[in-house]
C-alpha cells in the first residue's frame, strides 16, 4: 500500500456546536484516489471543508503527510500541496482563462502547461472570459487551476454539479491521470456513484456523518444493491 498523504483519525466537526460528521477514520495514499459517497446531507462536503481548514475540528485529527493539522491557516495548508475545488468552482467570471493562472497567493506561481497538458481545451479558450465558459469548460478550468498548484492531495467536490454525464465521463478518467501521473492523492466527493467508482481504488460511504460502507472499488461495483442501500441510509438486514 502507498504511504497515506492523508490519514482522518475519529475526525468529529460540525457548525455551531452540531456534529455533521462523526468519528471518521479515513487514509488516502499517494496516487491513489478514494471516492467519498452518500446522499445528500450526509456530511461529504463537510469532511472537505474540515480538511481544508474551512471548519474547525471538534475531536479528532486531520494528519497530511505525517504533520498534524491542528491550528495550520487554511493558506498555509494550500502552500503544503492541498489543492481544494469546491462545489461552486471557485472561478471568477469577469477573467479570461490565462488570467486565472496569473492568480497565486504570494510567491506562488502556478504551472498553466501543465492544467493544458491534460485539459488541451483550455489552450484553445485562454483569451475567453470565464462567463462566456461552458459548465463543463468552467469546470475544468476550476480543476485545471488546482492541478496547476502541483498538490500532493486535491480535493474534488461534485465535479458533476449541473453537468451532463457525457462532459462528467471526460473529467473523472483525467482525474485518475494525473494522479496515477504524479502520486498525488486524491479525495472525490461525487453524486454519480458508478462513475466515481470506476476510476476509483477505494469507495468510503456516508450516512448521517458516520461511515458505514469503506471497500475496494471494484467491490462496492460488483455489490450494487449493498451500495444503494448505504447510500440511502438503510442499513441492510443481516
């Protein structure tokens, strides 16, 4: 097995005082690429948040590496290599594409070949603003620009969110790509369950903020029924 860049050990966190996710153990190695599933509410997008220092720990450990998080700035984790894309891109409409890979934090300078190394779209759209960007175009940009960082763990939230599954089916396969390319770890929180499994290694399923599924990939495919029954929240009779 690689060597975990990201080790969750009985992570609770929550807003206001109330738990969404609840004692969550959780490894992703370098390279690999772990798909964090469940319905809706179950506490995935918040288990991001928690590892990209948006929300604060209530117990628990978020380990990169073999560094202990605790009390690290959400801008000193991204200069350690975590790379977070969220739900709603995180792209700016009024700037062209190349303007976007002119945005670093200070000092940084982030590596535009290589986002058009595996989105060669983007090469093409480089003077085109961002509002005038397709879904699946501002999408690749958002991910394109966290590869640009170079990071050691990305985090991926929803990269379907209002996408056909034709443009999804060409964004996950670079995905595994590139962390396949660059042993960067990757943790994907996804809707469409298949498709997350299929360039997955792992599948780790929420419910309620409590982890009730965590197999092999190619497992949780084979048990469809197993599956969708976790993923509701149902547990399944013995």
């Amino acid at each position: 097995m690689s060597e975990p860049v990201l080790v969750l050990h009985q992570l609770t966190a929550g807003y206001e005082e109330a738990a969404v996710i609840r004692d969550i153990d959780l490894t992703v190695g370098e390279g690999e690429v772990v798909a964090l599933l469940g319905a809706n509410g179950a506490g995935k997008t918040t288990t991001l948040r928690t590892i990209s220092g948006i929300v604060k720990p209530m117990s628990g450990r978020v380990e990169f590496g073999s560094v202990d998080l605790e009390g690290t700035s959400i801008s000193r984790r991204a200069r350690m290599g975590i790379a977070h894309v969220p739900e709603n891109r995180g792209v700016f409409f009024g700037l062209t594409v190349a303007e976007h890979f002119r945005l670093g934090s200070r000092g940084e300078r982030l590596d535009a070949e290589a986002a058009y190394r595996y989105f060669p779209a983007l090469a093409e759209l480089k003077d085109r603003r961002c509002g005038l960007l397709s879904g699946g175009e501002q999408q690749m940009l958002a991910v394109g620009r966290a590869l640009a960082r170079h990071p050691r763990l990305l985090l991926l939230d929803e990269l379907s969110l209002g996408l056909a599954p034709l443009v999804v089916e060409g964004l996950l396969p670079v995905v595994r790509e590139y962390a396949v390319d660059s042993g960067c770890g990757v943790l994907l929180v996804e809707q469409h369950v298949q498709l997350a499994l299929e360039i997955a290694d792992r599948g780790c399923v929420l419910s309620h903020g409590e982890v009730v599924m965590h197999d092999k990939a190619e497992v949780l495919r084979r048990d469809r029924e197993l599956l969708m029954a976790s993923y509701f929240g149902e547990r399944a009779s013995a």
